[in-house]
C-alpha cells in the first residue's frame, strides 16, 4: 500500500502581516529560454524561476544541444545546433506545448514523454498543425516523436485553440525560423487565457521578431509571424504574479495584509487580475512604489466573475469563495478541466468534501457559502490544488494536504515561505528558491 504524506495546513492565530518576495515568473521564463535557444548570439536571463517545470525546459533544451550555462536565477543561453534528444515533459503544459515546434527545426529525433497524469492532456492540436507545416510526427499525445529535418517550411494553419492558449503561443515562438514564418487562424469557440498571447507577442517583439495580431489591424482570430532573425535579448523577469495571488489571499481570509514588491506597473501577466478581484471582494488593494499590498476585510462578499482569460486563477479565486459571506459564480472555465487535472471536479469535490456547497456548471462552478470543517484534502498532482487548499487551512482548523510538494512544479519550497508568512515577524521574506 503507497504511503500518501499529508500536510498540516497551518492555522493563521492572528491576521496576516508579511511582505513575501516572490520567485521569478514560470510563463516568462519558459518563454525566454525558448527564444534564447532559437537566438542570433548568447542570451542572459536574470531572474529566472527554478522549478520544475522551468528546470524540465533547461534540461530538455540542453539535450537538443542548446549550451545553458548557471545553476541559479542567472543564465546565460548559447545557441547550438539542434540534434535528437529525448525529452522529459513532467507536468508541464509549456515544455509539452512549447518545444515540439522547436523541436521540429532539429536535425535528428526527438522522443518526447511525461508524467503519467500528462499522458491524458491534450496535444493533438498542436501536433495536428505542425504535421499541417510538413513537420514528420508519430503519435498523438504524450508519448509522441518529432523527426527533425533540420527546417520547417511553415506556412498557414488553421487550429481549434479553446483549449489552450498555449496551442497558439507554442507555434508564434519558433516561427520565426519557419522558412515562410507561420500564419494561426483559429476556429472554434473563443480562446481561453488571452493575456499569455499578448506576452507570447510582447516578448517576440522585445526580440526583433514581426508580428501581426488581429488588435494590429490584422484578420480576427489569426496571428502572423514573418520569418527572420530572433534577437539575443537579456532578459529580465518578473516576479510570479499567479503564485503570488495565494499569499494575497492570505491578507483577505485573515483580515491581515500582505505585500509583495517588485510588482510590475504594467506586465501581460494574468495574475495581476487579482487586483481587481480581491477588491470587489472587499479587500482594499493598493500600489505604491513597485509594492503591491492587500488588505483583508473583515468578511469577504461574494463575485460574480468571468474568468475566461485569467484561469489560471480559479483555484485562489474558489477558496476565497468558500470562505466569502455570499454565494459566488466563476464562468468561461470549461477549459480547465483540460488542465494539470479537471479544476472544477476537482474544486468541487475537495471545498464539499470539507462542508462546502460547490456545484459545476456547463463553464464554471457555483459557490455557496457553508460553515467548512477539516479533513484530507486532495492535490491531483496539481500545484494550484495543493495552494487553495492552504488558503482554506488558513482559517480552517484540521486541513490536511495530501502531496503538498506538487507545488515546486512552480514555487519550491512553498511550505516554508508559507510557515514564515505566519510568524509575527513575517515581514521581508523571500520565495527565491535556494
């Protein structure tokens, strides 16, 4: 019988006062690896998360034969000639989604697989499209090989991305060394999580790569990269907006505050959402100096949200739900359960299965409010998981998280940071890893 380790979620005694200092972005430091592998000359990434998902990206990029120098948050890319590799996907949605188009420029096979619970996400569309741009594939979904030819004559696709933002942003990052480029019209139900195509965009850009969106003027629903040079660039990167929104929940659950520097004044990051959602809330939110802090209420109000475009989100968001005086609505979320786990069954079973009242609807779920009580609660192998179910320990004697250490997918050593945050003295912590 496999032992399960569960995780006593801590219990805050007082309100939360802290300032935590998060790690770099995960969706902006994949995307610079990227573009640094497929650059003119040596790249630098300052600032750069660890994690798994960001170390499963290096050490793929390193087998393809891309030099990554830097054990740190600072590396320094140096672009080589790209070769068979076998590719270790884990969990992660941007090295699964992202590299088979870079993959494709390789000149020799690579073999790409994953985690279990990765085997069931899906992939067909993005592999659907490259085969569309003469790109030689076997297989469906993980595990799947790419036969490189050294080029890929790239051209116009047509794919359904309702699915996945990253389906779209996963075929504008290398295109640029498609002979021809590439052209992504999309059909089908509208696309989820659009801010990741903007710093998709934003980013190509920073690197000298041409780019038309359908907000240049461009056709609806289609994205054009033209073939050129990809710029090295010293990239900097932002701290991780998304993970930093369960430490703001922290200050909205307790009636406490926290904050968290270095918040960009303006960035493509979904997770500055949160903003606007702790304050319809009742939290008291505000920027000042590069510090963002939260300020909880003495009882969080119900929302009635759309978040289609920021999903990445729903977890926090749900927990505050749970916890708020009235009922709440998230919607345009039926692409999360297509995620790391299906988001919504697994909300809804793990906030009822604590007292909550949570029913799914066709696009989100439905909250009540309900006087929850402890017991085990549930990851999926999900990092978004394991940290709502800590937002409700907070005020919930008993929570008892099972897998806790699925969030260095993302954030390691989420529990310490966590445990500090508690501590009177818990101002000027770090979540840089170690």
């Amino acid at each position: 019988m496999v032992h399960v380790s569960l995780w006593k979620a801590p219990v805050a005694a007082s309100p939360v006062h802290a300032s935590v200092t998060l790690p770099g972005s995960k969706s902006i430091t994949n995307r610079a690896l990227i573009l640094a592998a497929l650059a003119s000359g040596p790249s630098t990434i300052t600032g750069a998360l660890r994690s798994r998902d960001t170390d499963l990206m290096i050490d793929a990029l390193r087998t393809l034969g891309v030099r990554i120098d830097g054990d740190a948050t600072t590396l320094r890319v140096t672009p080589g000639t790209l070769g068979s590799a076998a590719v270790d996907c884990g969990l992660a949605g941007t090295v699964m989604r992202f590299l088979p188009p870079l993959a494709a420029l390789s000149d020799g096979t690579v073999e790409f697989d994953g985690d279990e619970q990765a085997r069931t996400r899906p992939l067909n569309t993005i592999l659907d499209a490259l085969r569309g741009l003469g790109v030689d594939i076997d297989g469906d979904g993980l595990p799947f090989t790419v036969n490189g030819h050294g080029k890929v004559s790239g051209g116009v696709v047509t794919i359904d991305a309702s699915g996945s933002s990253q389906f779209v942003s996963g075929l504008l990052l290398s295109a640029a060394r498609f002979d021809d480029g590439i052209t992504v019209r999309h059909e089908g139900r509208s696309v989820p999580s659009m801010p990741h195509i903007d710093m998709t965009v934003e980013m190509l850009r920073e690197a000298g790569v041409r780019v038309l969106t359908p907000g240049d003027g461009g056709d609806p629903d289609t994205w054009r990269v033209s073939p050129g040079t990809v710029d090295a660039v010293d990239w900097v990167i932002e701290p991780d907006l998304s993970n930093a929104t369960s430490f703001l929940a922290a200050a909205a659950v307790t009636g406490g505050s926290v904050s968290v520097p270095l918040w960009p004044a303006r960035t493509t990051q979904p997770g500055d959402a949160i903003r606007g959602i702790l304050t319809e809330m009742g939290a008291e939110v505000s920027l000042a100096n590069s510090t963002l802090t939260v300020r909880g209420p003495r009882s969080l109000r119900g929302i009635d949200v759309d978040l289609h475009d920021i999903g990445e989100l729903t977890p926090t968001v749900a927990a505050l739900a749970a916890l708020a005086d009235g009922p709440s609505t998230l919607r345009g979320i039926a692409h999360l359960r297509g995620h790391e786990t299906d988001r919504l069954a697994a909300l809804r079973t793990e906030i009822n299965n604590l007292g909550g009242a949570v029913t799914e609807t066709d696009d989100g779920l439905h909250i009540e409010p309900r006087a929850l009580h402890g017991g085990a609660w549930h990851s999926y192998a999900d990092h978004r998981m394991a940290t709502a179910g800590a937002i409700l320990g907070l005020v919930v004697p008993g929570v008892e998280i099972e897998d806790i250490g699925t969030t260095a997918k993302t954030l390691p050593g989420f529990e310490a940071l966590w445990e500090t945050m508690l501590k009177p003295n818990g101002a000027d912590q770090t979540g840089a890893p170690s």
